[in-house]
C-alpha cells in the first residue's frame, strides 16, 4: 500500500498577531511546529504500516525551506520518504491556489492508495486544502475521521459528528481528514531520525517540475481577498455568589441546571 501525508509547518502559539498595516501573519520570534492534526494523519498512516509492513508513506509540505524541519519530523516518526514543494511562484498562495499546487505536485509523485490531511491547520482554521486536494486529483473523501480499519479490500471509517459519529465504508484511493480523536501521535525514534537526516533527506519539487501556469498559483491567483484579520477581544464576565458555602454551592447548582450546562 503507499500512503501520502500532506502536513504543515505553523506557528507555535495560540494567539496569532497580525501585521496591523500588511494583514498578515507576524512569524518573527515565534517558533514553529507541526500542524497538530497533521501529527495525528501522520500517526495514523504510521499505524497502518505497522499493521503492513510493506506499505510506503510519503510525507509532503508545500511551503518556504524552513518547512523542511517539520519533514524531517515526520521522517523522524517513520515516514519513509518526504518532499517539500517550495517556489517563490507559489508564495502567497490562498486555499485554492494551495490545493492546486499540492494536486499537481501528488500526481507527479505517482498514485497513491490513501491520502491523508489533517482536518485544518491552526493558524489559518479552513479545514478546506485536504477536501480541495480531493477534488482536484477526483477521489472520494471523508472528512473528521476519527477511526480507520481494514477490511480486505475496503476501509471502514468513523466520521465525527456534532451529536455523534457515522460508520462509511469506502475503496481506495481516497483522502481521509484526520482530527485529534482519531490517535496519539508517537515521539520520534533515533534511527528514524539518523535514517531522515543522512539516508532518505529532504527532496524538494519546484514549478520546474510542476509547470503550473501562474494564474493557478500564488498571491496573484488567489481569489481570496482577507479585508481584515484580528484576533478577538476576550471578555469574561462572571457572577459572584454571596452567602454560606452550603447555599452559595446549591445556588451554583441552580444557575447551572438553569443554563442547560449540567
């Protein structure tokens, strides 16, 4: 079987300042990691090798070289080989022109069996380029996989829901979404480690390659116009309970039931 992971490299925190004249990102000073839910896509494809030994995992990340460290992570974890897909043609690529290009960049690769995302990635939260990937190479997809079995020739899937999960059956290829329920993601290990730094190494594909023309790809071919980009103003407000602890706890109780939260 060959499984392909496509991960990203994001900024390491939970409250994403923004350039206020440019809009955009300001990455200066603050580190990078893997894309959580990439971590589990990548544990999951992991899963699936150790259950079948001869299975193949690629690993690809469409970004700057600096990505190439979160490549050499998921080298690092098991992943077989990876490539980094990296042109200053792509630069400022959106959603759309993001998916095209890793579509374009999957078939030069080859086919694949299985092809797994994470469901978003946490500087961005579209959870749109794995299901437009999917679309543009033209397989079936399933979205918040929270469960994937085996079953001869078929995959049994384990889709979230908001009140629930529902159970799909489904024949490869096919893109699979991966969120955080779905596993643990595993600690590297030394000898994956020493084989992805000076065995297998970091292969980078450009539109060299790809040939994409320039109205499918970068800052220019991105249909998506961000207006404005802030990060919102948390207010809190509270209630305090006066009284004995005894009443003030039953008086707790009450609001509680009242708001539906217990």
């Amino acid at each position: 079987m060959k499984i392909l992971v496509c991960v990203k490299q994001v900024p390491d925190t939970t409250e994403v300042k923004i350039d206020p004249v440019k809009g955009t990102l300001i990455r200066e000073g603050v580190p990078s990691i893997l894309n959580p839910d990439d971590a589990n896509a990548i544990e999951e494809a992991l899963r699936i090798k150790d259950k079948y030994p001869d299975t193949k995992i690629t690993v690809v990340s469409m970004g700057p070289p600096s990505a190439e460290l979160v490549l050499y992570e998921c080298m690092g974890m098991g992943a077989d080989d990876a490539y980094l897909i990296t042109d200053r043609a792509f630069g400022g690529s959106d959603t759309w022109a993001t998916s095209n290009v890793i579509a374009e960049a999957i078939k030069y690769l080859g086919e694949f069996d299985i092809i797994f995302a994470g469901r978003q990635a946490i500087d961005g939260d579209t959870a749109q380029v794995g299901p437009q990937i999917a679309e543009k190479l033209g397989i079936p997809q399933i979205t918040y996989v929270q469960k994937v079995e085996i079953e001869g020739n078929k995959l049994v899937v384990e889709r979230n829901l908001e009140n629930g999960y529902e159970v799909l059956e489904a024949t490869t290829p096919i893109m699979l979404t991966a969120i955080k329920e779905l596993n643990e993601p595993r600690l590297m290990n030394m000898r994956a480690i020493h084989k992805g730094f000076h065995e297998a190494g970091i292969k980078q594909i450009t539109n060299a390659e790809l040939k994409i023309e320039l109205d499918m790809a970068g800052l220019k071919a991105s249909p998506t116009n961000v207006k404005k980009t802030f990060t919102p103003e948390l207010i809190v407000k509270g209630t305090r309970i006066e009284g004995n602890p005894k009443d003030a706890a039953k008086e707790l109780i009450r609001q509680l039931k009242l708001n539906h939260i217990i």
